[in-house]
C-alpha cells in the first residue's frame, strides 16, 4: 500500500521547518502541495507569500497575502500586504494596511513597528515617534522599534528623558531578549553602552536572523594553495557616493595585480550615473552586481568565483547583508571600514582589520573576530590633491571674526555629555562659533540650539552648514580652525577630510574600537598632542588652543608640514600593506589557524611577518 498523503497541517509544518533552515526551494514545494489540498489554508497562503518576497516575487507575494486575508488570516497578515506595498512603492497603500492591522489589533506590536518606519521615511518624525513608543508599549521586548525610535531621537537631537525610547531600557531588552531584530549599530554611540553589552547583543542579532545559517556546511571549506594570486573580494552596500568609497576607491586602483586579482560586489543600487560607482568599477578586475541577487545567489556566485578573502565594507550599517557572510562564500572573511564593531559571530567574519591604536590587545575579548592589525592607521585615505579655493567666511555663514570650532558629524553621534563638553568650550572661548553640519532632519537645529541655550550658550554661536559636492565641503573645511570629536562614536571619514584641509582635531581614546578610530587616525598624522587624557582633557586642550592663537597657528603649520611625509594619504604604500594582511589571513586558514595578529611594518618584508600577540 502507498502511504497516507501527509495532512494539510503536516505540510505546513514541513514547510515552515524547511523556510527556516533556509531550504526555500523545498519549502515551496511542500507549500504548493498543500495549497493544492487545502486551497484555503490561510496561514499557507501566508508563507507562500514570505517565500515569493524572499525570492524577489514581491507582486506574487502580495497576491497570495491577499489570499491569505480572504481565506480568514489573522490582522498580522495586513502586515505583510502593508511591507509588500512599501516594496513595490505604493506607500499611501502600505499605510492603509498597517492602520487597518492596528485597528484590528491594538497590541500587535509589529504594525506599530512598521507604522513607524514608513512615517519616518515620509519625514513625519512626530507620528514616527509615537508609533515605535506604541509598538514598545504592546511589546517590551520589541528591539526593532526601541532601536529605530531611539536612533531617530538621537537624529533629532531629542535628549530629553523618554520613559519608552531610552538608552537604559534598550539595554534592559537586549539584556534579557532570548532573540533579536533589533541591529546592534546603535549601541556604538551610546555612552551607556558596555564593550560587553555590544559583543552579547551582536551576536543574539546574528544568531537570531541567521541561526540555520550559521549551522549548516559552508560553501567554502578549504582555502585553495598559493599557486595563483590571491583572490580578494569586496563586499559593499556603498559603492556609490558614500564615506566608504571615499576612503577605499584609490586603495582598491593601487593593489598590485601581479600579487592579488581584485573582485568587488556590491549591492544597493546608486543613483544614475553616480561617480563612485564608475570609480569602484574601474579599480577592480571584476565588478559585479549583485543587488537583485538573493543572499544565496549572491554567495554561490563569489564562491563560483574562487574568492580566497572576501572583505565586507558594510557589516551592520544600513543595508547590510550578513546572509551572504553567514553561507561563508569565501574561505576566509574579514569586515573592515564599515562597521566599526563586532558582528558577534565567528561564521559572519572571521577577522576584523584594525591597528594596534584602534585595537589594542585588551579590547580582543570584545570581539568574535581575530584581529588583524595593520602596521598603521587602519583607516585608508585617498591621496592628498588639490581641491578649489575656500569661500569667504561670510559665504559659508560664518562670522567674519572668532575661533570656528567645527564637527560636521552625523547628529546621532552627539549626546548630552558631548554637549556639555562643546558648550564649556564655547563659553570659555568668547566669540567663537560651533560650526555643525545639517542634520538629516531640520527640526534637529531648533533641538541643538535649546540644548545650547540650556548650558548658557546662545543659540546663535551654532552655525549649520548645508550639504554640498564633495569638494565643495572639503574646500570649506579650510575655514575651520579646530574640529571637535564626538565620543563614544568618533569621527572617521569626518576627522580625515578634516586632517586632510589642514584642521587640527581634537579627541581622546575611548575603551572601544569605535571610541578610538581618531586616535589612530592622530598617531598616523603625527599629532599625539592633539589628544587629551579624557573628557577634561579635552574641554582644557579645545580651550587652550581656542584662546592661544600662536600655538593653534603653530600646530595647523605642523599638521600641514607633516601631511606629506606621513602614511595617512598614501593610498599604494596602504595597499602594500594591505595585500601583505590578507595574505596572512589566507595563510592562516591554510595552516588550519586563525589568530589575532600585528603586521610588521618593514616594507622589505618579501612576505607577510607575523607578530603573535
């Protein structure tokens, strides 16, 4: 006798276990099966429609969560008709649909949660704010919503004390949380925010959105022999007109094609025509775009193409894609630039590239990485070239007399305790102004200029410069006389553009990598002296030279002469560097290791040189 056909539910249950560890071609089948017996099965309509999303089908998906609606689904299933919409463009339709789930379903905390997300993409920052403190509200453990209405605070410059989007409670969640949604990025900029405390919540992120993943056989096992040149892969969402491409574009041209062939793979479409992507492409041997490629076709193609390292430039920043990392396309995988933290599992990067600065031997146990240390800054720079004449001061909004204090970071990196910092400054350099970049929503000026007023300071000693072409900022940043660091979250493309125009910056050395890329960036360039022992420190060196035009004069004099003679803008002699650091790795994972490391710095060097830390 032929067995009993399995149940409808019993498919189901396949179905859903087979999507789940990431089988989606089985999972389909077994779904199509049981449509076709039970063709109102609300909940199998419902994965239909994750499948066909998950594979790019985002028209098919919605049909079938409209399918899953007329056969009786839940109000959570309006969701998924809601993110459909958004994928495909029809906001005011996704809209509709998330208002008809809260309606629906007061507490279904996920509608909020997108609710949210699509009004803060329409720039409705109030409304946004509301429906992540609801979302938070139906469900305390929701860190997606606590991280994205707390990171949008922090864009806004909203500090005031919030009983639901608050530091110390995302911490309390991602603290008892038994899974996450909820990207570790913000934790960098938290004050509050442990090296341990970001270690354990990046690897429950990654264990959580990857888990099968990560346990399943890799497509790469074994690094293949010296025999051919290395092979080197980037992986980037920012191949584009990005901080990112600015800082790896030269380095990339400069690699020595006798040693390495250059691949790069990038995803997250740039807008036409865009500079950096044509930049990207001519640098490398292959480019290849992978953005309409699912994580899966997008690691079985760098697999295919016998990539030895693969670098990842994005890690967790905005559109990042670990499901390509956790399927381990690449024998060995090292993150860099990027991310400027932890992934929190060995299967998503097996190194992270520092320096001996940014990551010195006591931060090793934050990271599941090995680091891999560059003999100097490990931050590459483009060559120093000539950019356009300085406006006026008045042109750039500026007054025409006083000391400029600059920070053209992003407004998520300041907090209370940086404001109080700046705001001592100012009132003890009189006449001077904080020079400040827009931030990416307006509202955010009225916020910094209260929190001003509220230290004493006039709102009108902040001045916000709008955004401009490349060369046009670094043609203003010449204006500057000293540029103020934010901590825990440093500056870095920020800090070089501003070494690069001749201004001096300003920092300290924090306990995470992140809190320390200035440094690093301060050692290359030569002027220890330009950072202090913490944050009074900092407030008594931003005040001294602000108030000693002599010594401020003396030391931009001294950063200009040693521009040249230094390693920070050499972007061929970091690539010599750079082949040589992957070269280890891949040695390395030859010899079956895979161990923090220092480069040596001997140029000579035929080969690369270990120093075991």
């Amino acid at each position: 006798m032929m067995p009993p056909a399995a149940s409808p539910e019993v498919l189901f249950v396949q179905a859903t276990q087979a999507f789940r560890q990431g089988q989606a071609a089985t999972a389909w089948r077994l779904v199509q099966a049981l449509l076709a017996r039970s063709p109102r099965h609300a909940d199998g309509w419902n994965l239909a429609g994750i499948l066909a999303q998950t594979r790019g089908d985002v028209p098919q998906a919605l049909e079938c969560f409209k399918r899953a609606l007329a056969a009786g689904a839940s109000p959570g299933v309006l969701v998924n008709v809601g993110f459909a919409h958004q994928k495909l463009g029809d906001n005011d339709a996704a809209m509709t649909a998330y208002r008809q789930a809260v309606r629906a379903q007061p507490g279904l905390a996920i509608a909020w949660q997108k609710l949210g997300g699509l009004n803060e993409a329409k720039g409705e920052t109030t409304h946004a704010l509301a429906a992540y403190r609801r979302a938070v509200q139906a469900d305390r453990d929701d860190l997606r919503s606590l991280c994205d209405g707390l990171y949008l605070r922090r864009h806004l410059g909203d500090w005031a004390a919030d009983p639901v989007l608050d530091p110390q409670t995302l911490l309390a969640a991602f603290a008892r949380a038994k899974r996450s949604d909820g990207s570790p990025s913000i934790l960098l900029s938290l004050p509050e925010a442990s090296p341990r405390a970001q270690r354990e919540a990046a690897a429950l992120f990654a264990r959580s959105q990857w888990g099968p993943l990560l346990d399943a056989p890799p497509l790469a096992v074994n690094a293949r022999p010296g025999d051919r040149r290395l092979r080197i892969g980037y992986l980037s969402a920012d191949f584009s007109n990005h901080a990112v491409s600015y800082l790896v574009a030269e380095v990339l041209a400069a690699h020595d094609r006798e040693a390495v062939e250059v691949f790069a793979y990038g995803y997250r479409a740039p807008a036409p025509g865009d500079p950096w992507r044509t930049r990207i492409r001519a640098a490398v041997d292959t480019f290849v775009d992978i953005d309409a490629m699912d994580d899966a076709a997008a690691a079985s193609r760098i697999h295919a193409d016998g990539i030895d390292v693969l670098v990842d430039l994005t890690g967790y920043t905005q559109g990042g894609r670990p499901g390509i990392n956790a399927r381990r396309p690449a024998p060995v995988i090292a993150q860099w630039i990027g991310y400027i933290g932890t992934l929190g599992e060995p299967r998503l990067a097996d190194y992270v590239i520092g320096d001996a600065v940014a990551i010195p031997t006591s931060l090793e146990p934050a990271f599941s990485e090995a680091v891999a240390r560059l003999p100097g800054c490990f931050q590459p720079n483009g060559a120093l070239a000539p950019v356009p004449a300085p406006p006026s001061r008045a042109d750039a909004g500026l007054p025409g007399e006083g000391v400029v204090f600059c920070s053209f970071n992003q407004t998520y990196k300041m907090n209370p305790a940086v404001w109080d910092d700046w705001c001592a400054v100012l009132a003890a350099v009189p006449g001077s102004v904080l020079w400040l970049a827009t931030g990416r929503h307006a509202s955010a000026h009225a916020h910094l200029r209260a929190e001003a007023e509220r230290r004493g300071i006039d709102g009108g000693r902040l001045v916000f410069a709008p955004q401009l072409s490349r060369e046009a900022h670094l043609a203003r940043l010449a204006l500057a006389d000293l540029a103020l660091d934010t901590y825990p979250y440093n500056s870095g493309t920020t800090a070089s553009d501003a070494l690069r125009m001749g201004v001096p910056v300003l920092s300290f050395a924090g306990d995470t990598f992140v809190s320390r890329m200035a440094a690093s960036l301060l050692h290359a360039a030569g002027l220890e002296d330009c950072l202090a022992k913490d944050r009074a420190g900092l407030v008594a060196l931003a005040i001294r030279l602000g108030l000693d035009d002599t010594a401020r004069m003396e030391l931009k004099t001294r950063l200009r002469a040693r521009l040249d003679q230094g390693r920070l803008f050499d972007p061929a002699g970091f690539a010599r560097d750079l082949e040589r650091l992957l070269a280890t790795m891949h040695a390395q994972a030859l010899a079956g290791t895979r161990e923090s490391f220092t480069l040596a710095a001997d140029p000579a060097d035929c080969g690369p040189r270990l120093r075991r830390d």
